[in-house]
C-alpha cells in the first residue's frame, strides 16, 4: 500500500545528499556569473525564439503562402520551416538568426559546436514546446539537459 511518505519522499528528491546551492545560474557548471561564457538567460532566449519564429512565418508566408493562422496542415509549414532552420544552423554554426541577435550560441557540454545528432535531439524537444518551457537551476531546458548542450551569451552581436 501506497502512504502518504512514499509520496513525499518522491517530491522532495533523492535523501542523504544536501541540496547544491549556487549563487547564479550555471555556476555549478563552473560558468561565469555574467557576460560572455554565461547561461543565456530567459529575456534573451525568448526573444531570439521570437527572431526565429517570425522569420520562419514570414519564410513559411513566401515559400508556401501559408501562416498567420491558416487552418489545415498547410499551418505547420511554418514549424517546418523554423524545424528546419534551427537545425541546419544549430548543427553548422552553433546559432540561430535569433541566437545571434541577442548575442547567444548554443555548445555541447564537453565544448566546442553542437553535433548534428545534438542539434537534431535539441531540434526536435524544441519543437514540442514543452521540453524548453522547463528549465532546471542552472538555466537549462530539458531540450538542453536532453542534447547535452548550453546557450551561452557570447560576446555583443556585431
């Protein structure tokens, strides 16, 4: 039987081992706490997400004159087309459109550019919506966790 601690015990995480505390996002990932080779933080993230997903409307509106809330499957043309997008340059040159606007690239964890097969996994939970919309302590969305990437702020955009 199923008591109220068995629950309990679930939610409040694994016992016998103290809670890591940091000061700022990616500092148990022994980042820096601001500026270049720091977490991108949330304002960034959602407004290069906005840079990229308006350029895919307007690609989408173009290429296959469909958007802006038009039924049937032809709608998601344009999440074909961002789908598209951030993975052919997330696995060549690290970054979005958007990324590069507000200064963010994406990296593997052990350095360096992200894999084809990273940038296909951070890709596809990206485009599920879901995964990015959780994030853990350090900044991270289980798209992230999940292609064992970052998205770091790089230097200001030129």
């Amino acid at each position: 039987m199923i008591d109220r601690r068995d629950v309990a015990s679930w939610l409040q995480g694994p016992s016998g081992r103290p809670a890591a505390t940091q000061d700022y996002p990616g500092q148990r990932l022994g980042l820096a706490p601001s500026g270049p080779g720091s977490i991108g933080r949330f304002g960034r993230r959602l407004v290069g997400l906005l840079v990229d997903w308006t350029l895919a409307q307007l690609v989408a509106w173009v290429v296959f004159r469909v958007g802006w809330g038009d039924p049937g499957a032809a709608s998601f043309a344009p999440l074909g087309v961002f789908a598209v997008g951030h993975l052919v340059l997330v696995g060549t040159v690290g970054f979005t459109v958007g990324h590069r606007v507000v200064g963010l690239a994406v990296v593997s964890m052990s350095g360096g550019r992200p894999t084809v097969a990273q940038a296909l996994i951070r890709t596809s939970l990206l485009c599920l919506a879901i995964p990015a919309l959780i994030w853990d302590g350090d900044g991270r969305g289980l798209h992230d966790k999940a292609a064992s990437t970052l998205l770091l702020r790089m230097g200001e955009p030129d």
